[in-house]
C-alpha cells in the first residue's frame, strides 16, 4: 500500500519516530510533512492491517509514538491497542468528535492523548509533544504504575507510600525498565548528584523500595548496580 515517509534533507538527532495511521493518504501525508519541522522521523500508512507487524517488528523504546484515527473500524482497532500497551508505546487519537476524548483515553491503558479533528501543523506538533512529555511523567510495568506530575505510585491498584527520595529513585529505575543501572547513573538520575562519592545510600534506599514492592523486584546485578524487574 502507498505510505509516505519524511526523509531529512540532513544529519540531525530525531526527535521520535512517529507511525501514523491513517485512512486517508493525504492526510498522512500532510501530518507527516507538519512532523518534520520539529524533528520527528514519520511514517504513515493507511490500515491497521498494515500496521500490525511494523509495530511488531518496531524499536520499543521511549522514542517511539504511533498516531491512530479514531474513526478506523474497532474490531481492527482492539488487538493493536493491546499490542501496544504491551509495548507500552505512547499514543495519539485523531478524533472527530471532541466528546469522545474521556471514552478514547479510559479505553488505552498507556500514555495516551487525543487531537481534535479537524486540526492544523501547530496542534499536531502540540499534542505530539504533550504526549511525548508525558512518557516520562506517566510510567507503566506490570501493574506498577507511577505519575511523575502528581507524585503518585500505585501497584495492583494499592496506593504506595514513599518518601520523596524512594519516589525519585522508582522513577529513575522505571525509565529504564530491564535495564542493569550503577549505582552513580542512580544517584545522577534520581537525586541529580553531580559529585559521586559515597553510594551507600542508593543500597539503603533500594531495600526500602523492595520491602514496599517485593523483594523479587528489584534485582542485583553483581559488580554493577540495580535492575527493576516487574510481572
């Protein structure tokens, strides 16, 4: 099927890589052309159908970001909603009706907005920043859910109680979820420690987090640091 993807006319850092979905092809193609300008690396396609193994196959990381119409059939919808969530891969609505944002967003369990249609270059590139924003403040794993913006953590739905430190110090272990973290990358990333010296406290402050999360969820990565395993 014919897709349109921006090709940068020289070397620059992208800013994400940006799949959308929509019917119409010049649409796509406009959305794609309004992307550029801010950075982003885009590609638009016209079914999910064809999106299907392209999300499959795609680069899960906090980069990515896929724009779907709202309007495309539900029955073809569901499995890829769900296939992203899995991914936790941010998403953007395209919606012709402004009313159906509540229902769009309560029915994606990941970072989600949704655009008004009809819109023009500004406001997609608004909303697609917005989004993108919120990857870092909204995290998701497992069914360990943090906000950044109101300072919330739950797990199983549970609210958890944490101390300023223990908050910053999940949130640094769930933007890189999986990932093997040194105790210096901790203490840069979650208390912002510009001279690393003694990093006793990372230890004391992870066996806070496990005796709140379960032992098994954190792991210790020997000679090197820490690993958040949820789920």
């Amino acid at each position: 099927m014919p897709h349109h993807t921006a090709q940068p006319h020289e070397v620059r850092k992208t800013m994400a890589d940006i799949l959308i979905i929509e019917p119409d092809l010049q649409t796509g193609y406009r959305m794609c052309e309004a992307l550029y300008p801010a950075g982003h690396s885009c590609h638009s396609i016209n079914s999910i159908a064809e999106a299907l193994p392209l999300v499959d196959a795609m680069d899960r990381s906090p980069r990515m970001l896929v724009v779907l119409n709202a309007r495309l059939p539900w029955t073809e919808s569901v499995h890829l909603l769900r296939l992203l969530e899995e991914y936790r891969c941010p998403l953007l609505f395209t919606a012709a009706e402004e009313a159906n944002a509540d229902h769009l967003q309560a029915i994606y369990g990941g970072v989600c907005g949704v655009l008004p249609i009809p819109f023009d270059g500004a406001e997609l590139r608004q909303a697609v920043a917005g989004v993108l924003a919120r990857t870092h403040s909204l995290l998701t794993l497992g069914t360990l859910r943090l906000d950044a913006d109101r300072h919330e953590a739950t797990l199983d739905g549970e609210h958890l109680t944490l101390t300023a430190q223990e908050f910053a110090l999940l949130h640094a272990l769930m933007l890189s979820p999986d990932a093997a973290l040194s105790r210096e990358e901790l203490l840069r990333t979650a208390w912002g420690y510009r001279n690393i010296g003694e990093t006793r406290t990372v230890d004391v402050h992870i066996q806070r987090l496990r005796r709140k999360l379960g032992a098994s969820c954190i792991e210790t990565v020997y000679k090197h640091g820490y690993r958040l395993k949820m789920a």
